[in-house]
C-alpha cells in the first residue's frame, strides 16, 4: 500500500509540504449520483412527469441507465435545441417533489463518509446536478458533507475540487475521473453506476471499488500511509 500511495501521489506531482499541510485534514471529494446515492427512480418519475406535460415520448428507463452528464445533454435526446432551457428550467422546479423522498443511499455511503470524518477530514460533494436539489438529497438523506457544489461537469469538476484543495475525489463516471485527473486529485471509481470498472480504468482511475461499501478500508490504508511518509 504504501508504493502505491507514493506512486499516486507522485504522478499527481503534490509537494510534500503541501501534503503535509493536509495530513490532519485531508479533503476527500465525492460524486454524487449513483454513487452516493441512488437517484434513479426519482429522476425517471421526473422524466415521466415532463414527458406527460409536454406530450413529448421520453424513455425514462433510457435516461436513467446513462446518468452523469448534465441535465441539459440529456434533454437534447428529446427536445429540439431552442426548447432546452425552459425545459430544464421546468425539470428543476418538478425535482423536489417527484425526486427526493424516492432517493436512497447507495451501499456504504454513510460509512465512507464517517471514514474520512473519523480521519479528521473533510468531505465534499461535487456533481453536475443542480446544486439546491443536491443540498435536498443531503439533507433528506442525512448524508454529512462539509460543502456541496454543484452544476460541474466531468473537468469543470476540477475547479471546486481544487479550490477545496481535494486531494481524492471518488466518482462513479469516466467524467469524474477526468475532473480527478484535472485536479491532480487521487481518482477513486466505483462502479455503481453507468460506467463500467474496465470504462473506468481506461479513463484513468488510480484504482475502482465495487462500491463504496470498500472505500473504508482503501481510505484507511491511503490515509495512513500519507500520514506516515509526511
């Protein structure tokens, strides 16, 4: 464990002393979507709600096999370009009330987010989802994070990760693990959601978990190690 750390740490070129600024609170990131949290019965419902008021056919069940991207990428599949902003804007309002009560965590969600709260760190949450309805996820969820932004997609997910000087971020889409890379962040896949472990490689994962019920102990071993050789 302790090579690898030192490999990942290298390629991702952080100093030692900025590291050893960190290593009393190391500032983990997470996607949101399919790998926290298990959003997909209630966007499809939302989906299925639009498509009823627009009298436009969507494949909910389509849509949701692909989440990731940003909703307005999604919406180009069905809609004509001059219409996608209103109907974002009217998928957004329809969200709180189709969308959150039939979400739930994903496996060991709760437990990888104590893990890096019992290390004496920080969690974020970064996603492409709009960033009031993600804080309703949190909230109604219970789920414990010390930031949410949101609205960022794939390397725009860079930005906040190092604004919050994220040293891991964990993802569950080849675009995460694009925005890791772009942050010189650790990227960690879980492949729970659309992409696959082999997808996820390829993209540039350090390393893939099945979920995140494996994140406790890889953290364990990362965060001491960091700890150790700074």
């Amino acid at each position: 464990m302790r090579q690898l750390v030192r490999i990942l740490l290298a390629a991702r070129r952080l100093p030692a002393r900025e590291l050893s600024s960190r290593r009393s609170g190391v500032t983990v990131g997470f996607d949101l979507d399919m790998t926290l949290i298990d959003s997909r019965p209630g966007i499809g419902a939302c989906y299925e709600e639009l498509s009823a008021e627009t009298g436009v056919p969507i494949d909910a069940e389509l849509v949701v096999g692909r989440l990731g991207p940003p909703l307005e990428h999604e919406l180009a599949n069905w809609f004509p370009a001059d219409e996608i902003p209103a109907m974002a804007a009217r998928y957004r309002q329809l969200y709180p009330q189709h969308a959150i009560t039939g979400t739930v965590a994903m496996p060991g969600a709760y437990a990888a987010l104590a893990a890096v709260h019992a290390r004496g760190g920080r969690v974020i949450v970064v996603t492409g989802k709009y960033e009031p309805n993600a804080k309703l996820h949190l909230a109604h969820l219970d789920l414990a994070a010390d930031a949410v932004i949101g609205d960022l997609w794939a390397e725009q997910k860079a930005e906040a990760l190092r604004e919050h000087d994220a040293t891991v971020y964990v993802g569950d889409h080849i675009g995460d693990i694009r925005g890791a890379r772009a942050a010189a962040a650790v990227a960690v896949g879980v492949a729970t959601g659309p992409c696959s472990r082999d997808e996820l490689t390829a993209a540039g994962a350090d390393v893939v978990l099945s979920d995140l019920a494996e994140f406790p102990r890889w953290w364990s071993g990362f965060a001491a190690e960091v700890t150790l050789d700074h």
